[in-house]
C-alpha cells in the first residue's frame, strides 16, 4: 500500500480526529470510491467525444481527491492529464487515459484495504 498510498498523508488525516476516530478518513475514501469510477469514466468518454473540457473537468476533480487521500501517483497522472487537455494535446491524452486507468484501480485497491482496516 505504502507504493500506492503516502501513507504521512493519511496520517495526517486520520490527526485532525482528537479522539483518534477516522470517521473524516472514512468520508473521503467512501466519497473517492464512489465517485472516482464516473470521474474516470468521464475521462475516457471525453477522449472518444473528442471534449478536452469535459475531460480537463474529470482530471482536475480526480486530482483533486487523490491528492487528498495521499494517491500520487493518480494524483500525477491526473496532474499531468488536466494540463494536455487544456492543451488541446489529444496524443498526450490518449498516452495517459491507461495510465490513470490503473493508476485509478490501484489507488481504488489500496483504499479499499484501508478502508476495512477501519470499518
């Protein structure tokens, strides 16, 4: 997981709880698992369509929520996707679409796993 997940982030959530409770924890990654799958979606739907707004939109949300929940290398890959779609760069977007397509199923797994560790 350490691979996968910056496992000092998740620390760092799981302090902001006084009493040690991960409820906050368990919010995000609940929210990452239940949204993630459509933002991924909606980024390999845009490249087909051809809309570099609607995937830019779905990169930057998953970049978002990645970073949150320490998944980096999604985070990067997402990262990396917002800016060559704002580009207009459509071989760059179809490079990284796979790239984010694990990154995704990777950062889901690790999650997930944390996840049970706590519920």
């Amino acid at each position: 997981m350490d691979n996968v997940l910056d496992m000092s982030i998740v620390e760092e959530l799981l302090s902001f709880a006084d009493d040690g409770d991960p409820e906050l924890l368990v919010d995000l990654i609940q929210m990452f698992l239940a949204d993630g799958p459509a933002k991924v979606k909606a980024i390999t739907e845009g490249l087909e369509e051809g809309d570099f707004e609607k995937v830019e939109r779905a990169a930057h949300s998953l970049k978002g929520t990645s970073g949150n929940l320490g998944a980096t290398h999604l985070q990067n890959s997402c990262e990396a996707m917002q800016l060559a779609s704002r580009g207009h760069e459509l071989e760059a977007v179809r490079e990284l679409t796979p790239t984010i397509v694990a990154n995704y199923a990777d950062a889901e797994a690790a999650l997930q796993k944390l996840l049970g560790s706590y519920t």
